[in-house]
C-alpha cells in the first residue's frame, strides 16, 4: 500500500506489526475510512475511502503527512488529543460518534475507533477505523417504525427522551428497537437522540445570533454547560468555534 522508498523506521515498524494480511484486508473497505499512525503521527498505511475524505487523489499524498496537514485545524488538533489519550493510556478508543467534514460537502456522521498497536510488547502506533453512518437498507416495516420514533424524536427533542417512548413510537419492544436502529443506522437509541440533538444545535448555531444557553434548551442540551462539553466531544470544536467558522459574517458575541 505504499511504496518502499516511503519508508522510515517507525512507519516499518508499525507496517511490520500490522503485517500485510491485514492491511490488505482493510484496503478492501469501501464504506470504511482506515488509517495507521506510527508513534509521531504519521500516516504510514490508509486505505481509499480514507484518502477520498481527505481531498487527495492518492495514498501517496497521505502517506508520510500529519492531520494537520490535511485537515481543518479544529479536526485535526482533535484527532491528536484523540491519538495522545490512546497512545499514553494503551487503552482503545471505541464506538466513538463524531460529526465530520466532508470535502465539499455537508458534515456527516461516523462511529470512530481507535486501538493501539504493539510490537513486541512496545507501542508502535494505532490503527484508526471511522464508519459512515448513512442509512443502510432494511424492510418496510422497520423504515415504517424508526420512521414513527424519528417523528417523535425530532417533536419532542427539547425535553426528556426515554428509551421506552421511543419503543412505544415504533411499536416493539426496546431490544427490538435497539437491534432495529443498530441496523439502520448502526447507533444505539440514545446515540440517535444525541446525533440529533448535536445536529440541531449545529443548526441553530449556524442560523443565528440565538444565545448558547437557548440554543442549549432548544436542542435538549441541560444547559450551555453540557452543550459546550457534548459538542466538543463530538466535533472538535467549542460551540461558539462552530459558529464562527460556518456563519458568513461578523455575530456579536453571544452566550
């Protein structure tokens, strides 16, 4: 997946530890975005549906560059602080729901995960795997029922939520839904009310001048508190950063 002349020693390293099975194995990934870090953040192995979110043409415009160089600001300072915790912990990163940029196009959603990678004992790197959350196919029935539940949600987004009324909306139990919304969206129910309470507030921060703490509210947020934490978590980037970087204009401060 890269040529030899791109090599260095802890990308050969990490490369060798991974073995080419594997990396094989990932390049064959269409709707999954892999990549592989050495131990100073270099991208030593990715596969094309990583390079394609990039904006590059080719593995080899990645190979061997930083986030920092191929991606905003925002994301990449948290995709190092991402890297750091699993690098210095040696404890995986799982599941993780993230709102990323698309070149060219609107954010979308992924479920991140991130492992360390040893090599005779010693941390080598980690291997990073981001799944596209777009609707996957299923049954009427099912699309009828998570459409019922998503009317619900987005009806009743600004307050209380229970896993039991959105069981009720679709009309089976909260293990069938769960496994239905796994299905579809490969998000559990509570993940689904907080992708779109994040989206909702994403989109009142980019409309307008609403305060922090109302745009809180609106979306379902306790307070500007939470909204500030959850939205970092799940962005990169503080709530007032959002606004500012999507708004075409100078806002007066709010919050």
């Amino acid at each position: 997946m890269t040529r030899a002349d791109d090599a260095w020693p802890e990308g050969e390293r990490l490369r060798r530890a991974l073995g080419p099975e594997w990396t094989t194995l990932m390049d064959a990934l269409t709707g999954t975005m892999f990549c592989a870090k050495d131990v100073t953040g270099r991208y030593v192995v990715v596969n094309q549906a990583f390079v394609d979110r990039t904006g590059e043409r080719s593995r080899r415009a990645v190979v061997g560059r930083r986030a920092e160089h191929l991606f905003p600001a925002h994301l990449a300072s948290h995709y190092a602080a991402q890297d750091e915790a699993v690098l210095t912990s040696g404890e995986p990163l799982r599941r993780e729901l993230e709102l990323i940029s698309r070149p060219g196009g609107p954010p979308g959603w992924y479920l991140s995960s991130k492992v360390p990678v040893r090599d005779e004992g010693e941390l080598v790197g980690l291997v990073s795997v981001s799944e596209d959350l777009r609707a996957r196919d299923a049954d009427d029935a099912t699309l009828r029922s998570l459409h019922r539940v998503a009317a619900l949600v987005a009806a009743r987004l600004s307050g209380p939520l229970p896993v039991a009324a959105m069981a009720e909306a679709a009309g089976c139990s909260p293990s069938t839904l769960d496994r239905r919304m796994r299905r579809v969206f490969a998000l559990s129910p509570q993940q689904y009310v907080l992708r779109c309470r994040v989206d909702r507030a994403a989109a009142l921060l980019s409309a307008g001048d609403l305060p922090l703490a109302e745009v809180a509210t609106a979306a379902g947020f306790y307070d500007q508190a939470v909204l500030t934490r959850t939205f970092g978590r799940l962005t990169g980037e503080t709530p007032a950063q959002f606004r500012r970087r999507t708004s075409g204009t100078p806002r007066r401060p709010v919050g």
